[in-house]
C-alpha cells in the first residue's frame, strides 16, 4: 500500500473559452496529500474547485499544470483505476436497466466471475437498503436512492481509496446516517476515503483531516481536531450535581470546591471555522 492514497503537486486548472482566453481559473497551485487509510474532507464553496479537483485526480480532467498521483501512480493510470471507487456528485445511469442489473454491468467491467458478482451485488443491494427495489428501472428510483445505486456502483470493486463527491446530497437524515456509518465502516477496513461535502457537520464527525478551498485556493488544512481548537478560551465542565446554578458555579471555582471534571480548549464548531475562513477570505479579495 502506498504511502499516500492521493497526492497533488501545484494543481492547476483554467478554464478557457473557445478562443482559448482563460476564463476560469477553478483550480489554483493545489498541493494536498491524503494519507492512506484516512478520511479526508474536501471542503469549500459552491465553485472552489472541489469536483475540478476530484475530476483531475481520476484523470477525466487534464490538468493546465501541476500534476496528480493516485495510489501511487499517475492519475488516470489504468492499475490505479482497479482499486479505485468514485461516486460522482450525479450519476447517470441507463434510465431503462433495474439496480441489480446496473450493479452487475459494473461487476462485468471489473472482469467479475459470475458467482463473486451476485454475492458482491445482493450484499450491496442489502448494504444500501435498496434489494426490495432492486428490480424497478432507475428511471422510477427517487434521487435519494439513485444516489444509493451511485454508493453501490462505487463499492462494487472493493476498493482501496474511494472518492465521494457529496455522498449524502438528496438523502434523507436515515441515508445519511447510513452514509456516514458507512464511511466509518470503510475506514475501519483500512479503506481511504476523500469525500467533498457541504454538510460540515457530517464532515466533522467522519473526517480524520480536512482541506478548505475557496476560488480554487487552498486557504486551510489540518485535522479537524487542529481547525475547531480555540486557544483563546478555556471551558470548564462541571459535573452535574442538583444544584448547580452558573453564578454558584462561578463563586466556587474561586476556591475550587467543585469537582472539575474536564479543563480544555473550547471547541467551535466546522461550521464556524469554515464561515470564518470564507469571509476571511472573501474581504481580502475585496
Ligand atoms: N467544464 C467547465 N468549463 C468552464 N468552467 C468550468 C467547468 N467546470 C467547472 N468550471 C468552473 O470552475 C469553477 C469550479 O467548479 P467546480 O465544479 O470544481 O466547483 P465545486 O467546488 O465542485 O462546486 P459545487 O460545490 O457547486 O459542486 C467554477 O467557477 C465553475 O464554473
Ligand atoms: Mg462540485
């Protein structure tokens, strides 16, 4: 296993017009690893970057400059690729195959024998609560469970790194959570994962370290842990104890009668942190 799932060395992307004018700079000098096994998060914006980025690390995308590895290898390398899972922001599908059928197309691509593919499709099927429908045609399916089928397609090679560009976008708050139990599953299996998400939350809770981009910069990076620490304030939590009124609380700390039962930094919130940095950002450009 290498040591890094992804590597990007001075990221580059314009956009140009037909003319070949640049007209978009989406992706700017980006320098970021993803450390295998971990959960990365890939956050930003609407149009920082963040799917021009995934699109030139799976090589559909070519960069302007800089370049990007993958598993060790090229982006877009055909070896790479077999060890590989992405889940697109939207998938697009035969609108007329069933679930079952488009999961076994997939498993053909990989060059599954027959038996392997069936168990590896039905446990899918199961994983993404998707088997009692399973034989209607996508073309019926909610956006929720076309977003299933999507998390189902990009597992069926069981991949080393999977990338996710907003999993859990038009899933209900139980898709989420299986999303999210999911993404630690994977990660409990020595899978890495980088997942790109607005939902900060989710992000927060599943994500080992994380990236801020913002037009197409890098602006932040560090554990979650790092980003949410504040060193300007300390909280105290106090054991419940019955009576335990804030201005008591207060008095007493004085002369610690109190049992304390955690000193530490507080923590803000990634929402905040990301609110923080994007306004940050967006006033120096003004
Ligand atoms: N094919 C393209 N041609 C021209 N400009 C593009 C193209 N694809 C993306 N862009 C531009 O590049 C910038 C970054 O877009 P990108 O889709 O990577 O953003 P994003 O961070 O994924 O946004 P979102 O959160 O909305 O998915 C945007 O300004 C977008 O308009
Ligand atoms: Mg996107």
């Amino acid at each position: 296993m290498p040591e890094y799932a992804a590597q990007t060395f001075g990221l580059t992307k314009v956009f140009t017009d037909f003319l070949l004018r640049p007209r978009v700079v989406a992706v700017e000098d980006l320098s970021l690893q993803v450390e295998s096994g971990e959960v990365f998060g890939l956050l930003g914006p609407n149009g920082s970057g963040k799917t021009t980025t995934i699109k030139m690390l799976l090589g559909f995308l070519r960069p302007t400059r800089g370049r990007a590895e993958l598993l060790g290898r090229p982006a877009g390398d055909v070896h790479a690729r077999r060890s590989l899972g992405f889940m697109p922001e939207e998938s697009s599908f035969y609108p007329f195959l069933t679930a079952r059928e488009i999961l076994h197309f997939y498993g053909r691509l990989f060059g599954m024998p027959r038996r392997e593919r069936r168990k590896k499709v039905e446990g899918l099927l199961e994983m993404t609560g998707l088997k009692d429908a399973a034989d209607r045609r996508i073309s019926e399916y909610s956006k929720g469970m076309q977003r299933r089928v999507g998390l189902a397609q990009a597992l069926i090679n069981d991949p080393k790194f999977i990338i996710m560009d907003e999993p859990t976008s038009g899933l209900d708050p139980m898709g989420r959570v299986d999303v999210k139990n999911l993404i630690l599953d994977l990660k409990d299996r020595g899978v890495s994962v980088m997942l790109c998400s607005h939902l900060l939350g989710e992000v927060e809770s599943v994500c080992t370290r994380v990236a801020i981009l913002h037009r197409g910069r890098l602006v932040r990076e560090g554990t979650v842990r790092e980003l949410l620490e504040r060193r300007d304030m300390i909280q105290v939590l106090v054991a419940e104890s019955g009576e335990t009124d804030r201005s008591r609380i207060a008095e007493a700390l004085a002369d610690i009668p109190v049992r304390v039962a955690s000193l530490e930094f507080v923590s803000d919130s990634l929402e905040e942190v990301f609110m923080r940095i994007v306004e940050k950002e967006e006033q120096e450009e003004e």
